[in-house]
C-alpha cells in the first residue's frame, strides 16, 4: 500500500508544472483566500488596490505580487470584499469595483456624510471562473480617492471555491 502511495506522488510530481501543483496536485478542487489592507491607499481610475497581508491562501490561487487572484480551478467562486473609508474632506467617495479580467462585476461607494466618523460598504459576486481569469478590486469613477485601513483591518477581499468544474 505505501509503495502504490509513493508511485502515485512521484507521477503527480513529474507530470506538475510548479512546486505548488508538487505538493498539493495539478487540480485539488481547493481554493480559498483573504487579503487585508493594513494602511491607506489613494488611487487613480483603473489602479489595482493592494493589500500587505494574506492570511489565508489556500492553493496559493491569490498573487501577493499583482494583488490579484488568479483562477487555477475551473468552477463557480463566491468572492466579497469591504472597504473603509476615514470621513473627511480628503478622503471622500472612493468607488471600489470587483472585477473579472477587465470586466466590472460589482462596485462599492463610500460615500462621506461629515461626521468625521469611519463608514464602509460592501459587496459580493457569485462568479464563474476558467483557468486563468483573473479577479481583482480598482479604483473606480474618480482619481484621487482614498480607502482606509488601518491594524483594525478595514479594508480586505475574500474569496473561495464553491464547485469545481470538472474538466472531461
């Protein structure tokens, strides 16, 4: 029994194309992320927001490099993202959008209400994904605008499988 479990890693192995697909398989049927901002961010249209920790990656499927998940399993994701805004003159409005490659799916406004206070908004997609789409949160509608986070980790996506696609 062992000898047939070692074979089988050893063709997994020479077969994957990456140490990651090595280790956990070319298509595990697993992939789960969340990524935190922990300071602001002010952006221009079409700039990627960027997040400083990502405590959980599993399948490595989110790219700490770009700031975007990149979809290694075919099938249907559940994706849903917050942002914080600090109310104040400087900082107001920001338009957040979840996108897929470069299509907008949803957005989220921050809008200001004066009161000095912290507001924030959300939103959620229930995407179909092929290998390679990528999905990713920018900035949207205005330049100039600021998100906030802060250590109370305000500002953050998240996303998981929900059914794998099977290839046939």
């Amino acid at each position: 029994m062992a000898l047939s479990i070692l074979i089988l890693i050893i063709a997994v192995c020479s077969t994957a194309t990456t140490a990651q697909q090595c280790c956990c398989g070319a298509s595990d049927g697993k992939s789960a992320f969340t990524a935190i901002k922990t300071g602001p961010q002010t952006g221009n249209v079409g700039q990627v927001v960027t997040f400083q920790e990502v405590p959980t990656n599993i399948g490595n499927d989110f790219d700490t490099a770009t700031n975007k998940f990149v979809c290694r399993v075919p099938g249907t994701y559940f994706f849903t993202y917050s942002i914080g805004v600090y109310d104040s003159p400087a900082l107001v409005d920001p338009v957040i959008t979840l996108n897929k490659n470069s299509d907008i799916i949803v957005g989220a406004l921050a809008r200001s209400s004066g009161t000095g206070r912290f507001q924030q908004s959300t939103n959620t997609a229930i995407l179909n994904l092929e290998t390679g789409d990528e999905v990713y949160l920018q900035f949207s509608h205005h330049n100039g605008r600021t998100i906030y986070s802060d250590t109370n980790k305000y500002t953050s996506i998240s996303g998981h499988l929900l059914y794998e696609r099977k290839l046939v």
